[in-house]
C-alpha cells in the first residue's frame, strides 16, 4: 500500500529504529536527524515517517504530511538558532540533482554563509 515502510529504504529503517540516527526532533508524523555527512554546522534531514520516493509524491498523496515536513524544518532551524541567519531547504528530487536515499526528504541547512545558485 502507498505509504508503507520499505524493506531496502534506509530512511524506513532509520524511522523504525533499526539504522541508529542522531535524532534532533520528532512529531507523530516527522522524525528530524543530523546528516551523517554534514555539508554546513546545521545539515538536519526532516522525514515524513511514511515511504514515498521523493517530496513531490508526497505532497500529492499526503499533503498534510508533507505540509508537517516543512514546518518541522522551519522548527529545527529555530531549534539550531540558524532561522535568524536565513538557512536553505532543500529537495534533491531525482538522481541528476543529488538524489541517493528514494524516501522523501528536507535538507535544512545553515550555520554558515549559502551562495547562490547552488552547484
Ligand atoms: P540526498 O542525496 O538523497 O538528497 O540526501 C541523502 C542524505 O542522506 C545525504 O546527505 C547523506 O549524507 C545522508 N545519509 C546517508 N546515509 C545516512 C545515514 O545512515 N545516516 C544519516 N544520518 N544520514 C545519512
Ligand atoms: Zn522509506
């Protein structure tokens, strides 16, 4: 059924507690946790708890839920105290664009100066 855990997912396994993660912030719907391979002082990935490949899919078949991701990442960033310096979030949607993990996710980044356009 849509929405289900995934076997293979990395990001279900990370929700269900059997892949370890520094976890930073949960809601019923969302879990929040520090990248393992951080690309700023604030690198934090906010997860819906259900599978969909990516954030698109979400927001058609979940649109609540995708609305709690964005809220969430604007609550980590204030959590981290980066709102107030301005802070990206990001939606690596398809392999070409960095996408590696198919379960859809916020990157929420800052702590540090962003240049635009990003690479
Ligand atoms: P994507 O490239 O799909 O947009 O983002 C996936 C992100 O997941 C990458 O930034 C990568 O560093 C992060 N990542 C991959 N494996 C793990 C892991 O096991 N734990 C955590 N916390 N982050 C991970
Ligand atoms: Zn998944």
């Amino acid at each position: 059924m849509a929405g289900e855990p995934q076997a293979d997912c990395l990001f279900c396994k990370i929700v269900s507690g059997d892949v370890p993660a520094t976890v930073v912030k949960e809601t019923d719907t969302t879990v929040a946790f520090r990248d393992i391979n951080p690309q700023a002082p604030t690198h934090v990935l906010v997860i819906p708890r259900v599978h969909y490949p990516d954030a698109a899919s979400l927001a058609v078949a979940e649109p609540q839920i995708a609305a709690d991701v964005l809220r969430e990442a604007a609550e980590v960033a204030a959590q981290d105290k980066v709102d107030a310096g301005g802070y990206r979030i990001v939606f690596n949607t398809g392999s070409g664009a960095g996408q590696t993990v198919f379960h859809a996710h916020a990157h929420v980044l800052g702590g540090r100066g962003l240049n635009w356009p990003p690479g």
